[in-house]
C-alpha cells in the first residue's frame, strides 16, 4: 500500500495569538464586488485557448450577466491577449459602467507592454502579483524576504511611472501577494504595506489587495481567520478594497469565500462553474446565487441559466457536470419516490394556498428562476414512487389521479421502468396509464347507449331525490355477442350500475367515482375514475369523452374489464 500520509504536513500559516475572532457571528447581508476572470485564469487552464471571437462572444455574456469588472487576459503574455484587449478598446465595446482588468508580473518590460496595451481605454484596473509564500521563496526564486519586497516595491513604481503616460485612462491599481495562504501573515502585511506606501491609495482612489488561496492548503475557517487578521490589522483600511481569489484544490471554495466574506472581504473574483488551474477557481454562480436563495440580491442576473450554460460550454469546449448547483441538467430533479412526493404535495399546498414565498421540499429556488422548466422536476426510473408519477400525470397531462389509485398506478410504472431498465418519459407514463385503465377493449364493450329523465313514482331508489332519476338504456358487447340492459338511478353512472347488476353478467361492487375537465372552456374533455371490489380486489377504470356521462360509463367498463384480467393493479 502506498497510501502515506505521513509524506504531508498540514499547512499552518494562520496569525498568532487570534483569540477574538468576529466572523463566525456574522451573516451575508449584501452582494460584494464581483470581478470575473474567466477570460484570463479560466481561459489559461483551458487545453484549446479561446480565440478573439469566442472571447468577444464570452465577454457579451458576461456584460449581459451583469459583471461590473472583468479581467480580460494577460496582455503582456500572447498576441492573442493583445489584439482581444485591443478589439475591445478600439471598437468601444466596453460599456461605460463596465471596468475591465489586467494581470501582469512585477517584472519591467511585461508592465509596460500591459500599460501600452491599454492606451485610449478609458478606465482599468490593473493588477500586478509577485509570489510571497515560503516555499516560492525557497525552491522557486531563491531569494529572502526583502529581495521578494523589493520585488513587489519596484513594480508598483513601475506602475506609477507608466501610469503618468496615459493621463486619459483612469486606472485602478490591485496587488496580489500570490500564494497569500502560504505566506505568513506578518510577512503578507509587510509587503501589502510596503506597495501601498508607492501607490498611496485613498478613500476616494482605492487600491486593491487580492489575497488568492492561490492553493487552496487548509479549511476554510482558517482561510477566514487569515483574512479576518489581515482586515483588521492593515492600515489605512479605509483606503483598500479586500479581494479574494479562492481556488478549489480541497473542493472548499465556496466556503472560504463565503467565509471570507464574513471575514471583512469587499470584492471576490472568479469564474462561472469553477474552471481555472487544476480543480478550478472558486465558482460565482453558486455563491451568488447561494446569496438569491437566501432573499440577498446578488446583483447578477442568472435566469437564462441554459444560455449562459450554452455559450460557456461552446466557448470553452468544457462540459458542465449533472449534479453542478443550479446549473447542472439533474440539480432539480428527483427520482427518489419520498422526495417526489414531498414535492408534488410542496408544488400543490403552494398553489392552492396562493403562497408566493418559496417553500418546497428538497428545491431550494424556483427552477423558473433560472429559466428551468418544472417538468424536469420529477424523473421516474425504478426507484421512484407513486408520487412522481402522479405528479407527471397532473403537470403533464392535466389527470388529477384519485388518492386511492395513487400506489396501484406508482407499481404499474415502476415495474415497466425496471423491466425496460431505464428512465421513462412522461410520454411513455401516460402510455401505460392508457394502457392499464383506459384502452381495455374486452371483454365488455360499449355500443351505444342513451338516458331519458323518469318520474320517480316508477322507480325508487333509496336517498335518491325525485328529479335525479334517470333511465338508461345501452347496448353492451360481451365476449362477442350483444346484450341490451336497462336501469334506473339518480344519476348516468348509477343508471349503468344498475342495468349491469340485472343482466347479472358480472358480480362487483361498485365502490367510488370522481371526475373532472381535462382542461378549460366549452370544448374541455372530461375524464371519470372509477373503482370496483371483485373478491376483495380493488379494480380501476378511466373514461375520457367531451360527454361526461359517456366518460363516466366508459370509466366503469374498463375497471369492470380489469377484474378480468390476472394481473392486480
């Protein structure tokens, strides 16, 4: 076995002596600044870069999300980035609400090449990193802790100088100490201040410090006590906008930044679904909307999720995985057969009590709130209840299915799905619903029939008011051979009882009737249920007609053909 913990130390770079720690007390009330780097971290992990057009198409999107900031590449780095950023200035696509960042090295001639790239660009940001953590300082670049300072010093007057040659670009300056979770938090201070010193931000002209879990190395309680110490401690707090970059080495980056948020972060950058350097960057979508389930405005627009799904995936050649939150093509759906229940009675109570305020079992959000439709609520394979197959029959097909019916339906539907070993469609459940209690041609079939009103001197039934007595006279089919039947009841389907009881072609009970219109106005279908005990068995039938007296007759032939099959349900 060469499975070895004892090759790994866990990382501790967290401040000392933090005892009175704030954040755990607190709630997200508000949306941070949002900075989207898809197109510069997402788009350089990505095998096949995105090209200028799939760039623009990409950018399009995001502007449409409401992204107010977006770093749109690492100009100094390729061509590519270069003639994108570009495209984006000369031909004025940048809206004048909309701040676009760029990322460059504390290294001279790559910051100049990043301030010439935005020349005529009307405002930026632009954000300069140098690595700061132990190990970078060690194995990567060999040099102490002043030599990384001056690293980090020497660029930010490189940014003052560049800057004063493009007086018609108000720039905004960020710094990243890179590697920040494996940088002591003395040490990250230190030179966070030391940039600050050069730059010299005010309230009203603050710089940025992104303090990036650039390797997401502990849980993300501990990342919030990094940045919680760092807020506190900074000087000049007034002056600096806290930014994260949570990536998602651990798969806990949703949590160190919602976390982080809590611990005194202003600003987040990310990508949408994730994608970044190995696990990926901490994921937007879900934080904000996270923020929307919870009633917080997250002050970007998701709800044409399946479009921006489409764009994302033709511009990045990814695919966005099932189970991914809010997104994904399963997240709101249910096979389980307690969960769909629970949902077709949350969806019911909702709409029969006119609630407005969402509260429905196992869906966090309204699917349409995202441009999702309910029919992917409920999919129906094996392992699936009554519930979601009532369900499907009432929200696809308008049959409000009686509750006795309910778990005979539900076993029908699951032995087909395990039988064929799959998922069925609606299409194919409303198959089976017409084939075990509908389309029941034999052994008794209806020819015609027809009802005359009669005085109730001539026929009595028990609690039968007078001017509910009705005559009924058919012609049934019964193994091929035609019969005549008449009775009388106080009402069409109570007169057909009672016509087949004196025949004496078949010994039941008659045990419940509903009906209801399959759909509004005068042309409106009607659909009867029907149940009858034969020996102790319960048998169900359906009818549907636009008369429905005949669905009603039709409903209780079917259940009556039904005890004469072999197979219960």
């Amino acid at each position: 076995m060469n499975f070895d913990c004892t090759k790994y130390k866990r990382a501790n770079f967290q401040p000392k002596n933090f005892k009175d720690r704030q954040w755990p007390d607190k709630e997200i009330t508000k949306a941070p600044i949002w900075c989207s780097v898809d197109l510069r971290d997402g788009n350089q992990s990505l095998p096949i870069p995105m090209n200028v057009d799939e760039k623009i198409k990409m950018f399009n999107m995001l502007l449409e999300v409401g992204f107010k900031e977006i770093e749109i590449g690492f100009p100094s780095a390729s061509q590519t980035e270069y003639d994108f950023l570009r495209k984006l200035i000369d031909e004025d696509l940048i809206p004048d609400d909309v701040t676009i960042q760029v990322l460059t090295q504390s290294r001279e001639h790559l910051i100049v090449k990043t301030f010439e790239s935005l020349k005529g660009c009307k405002k930026a940001i632009v954000h300069l990193y140098n690595s700061t953590s132990i190990l970078q300082r060690d194995v990567v670049f060999h040099k102490s802790k002043d030599e990384i300072i001056d690293i980090a010093v020497k660029g930010a007057e490189i940014f003052n100088r560049e800057a004063k040659k493009y007086p018609q670009t108000k720039f905004q300056y960020e710094y990243s100490p890179e590697s920040f979770t494996g940088t002591e938090m003395d040490y990250a201070l230190e030179i966070c201040e030391a940039v600050m010193d050069v730059w010299k931000p005010t309230s009203d002209n603050k710089m940025i410090i992104n303090l990036p879990s650039t390797v997401e190395m502990t849980t993300p309680n501990l990342y919030a006590d990094q940045i919680e110490w760092f807020s506190r401690n900074i000087k000049h707090r007034d002056c600096v906008t806290i930014s994260l970059h949570p990536h998602n080495d651990r798969g806990t980056s949703v949590a160190a930044c919602e976390l982080g948020i809590l611990a005194g972060a202003d600003r987040i950058e990310g990508t949408l679904f994730g994608n970044g350097e190995r696990t990926g960057n901490l994921d937007i979508i879900t934080v904000a909307m996270n923020m929307y389930s919870s009633g917080i405005d997250p002050k970007l627009d998701f709800s044409n999720i399946l479009k921006i799904t489409d764009i994302y995936k033709k511009c990045t050649k990814l695919d966005v995985h099932v189970r991914h939150p809010y997104a994904g093509d399963l997240v709101f759906s249910a096979f389980s057969g307690s969960h769909q229940d629970a949902i077709r009675k949350g969806m019911k109570a909702r709409k029969e009590r006119n609630e407005y305020k969402w509260e429905v079992p196992y869906l966090p959000i309204d699917p349409h709130d995202l441009g999702r439709e309910y029919k992917e609520i409920i999919r129906i394979n094996s392992q699936s209840g009554k519930g979601g197959a009532i369900y499907i029959m009432e929200n696809e097909f308008g049959f409000n299915i009686p509750k006795n019916m309910h778990k005979y339906f539900g076993k029908v539907v699951k032995e087909a799905s395990d039988k064929m070993g799959k998922e069925l469609s609606p299409q194919e459940i409303y198959d089976l619903f017409k084939e075990w209690y509908i389309d029941i041609a034999t052994p008794y079939r209806l020819k015609k029939y027809k009802i005359n009103s009669v005085n109730s001197d001539v026929y009595d039934i028990k609690n039968c008011a007078e001017n509910n007595i009705l005559e009924l006279e058919a012609i049934i089919n019964f193994e091929g051979k035609d019969y005549i039947i008449k009775g009388q009841g106080n009402g069409p389907i109570d007169a057909f009882n009672n016509a087949l009881k004196q025949k004496e072609l078949k010994n039941y009970k008659f045990k419940n009737y509903y009906e209801h219109a399959l759909s509004d106005g005068s042309n409106a279908k009607g659909v009867a249920y029907v149940e009858i005990e034969d020996k102790g068995e319960p048998y169900f039938g359906v009818g549907i007609s636009e008369n429905i007296n005949t669905a009603a007759i039709n409903a209780l032939m079917n259940a009556i053909n039904k005890s004469y099959m072999k197979m219960i349900i």
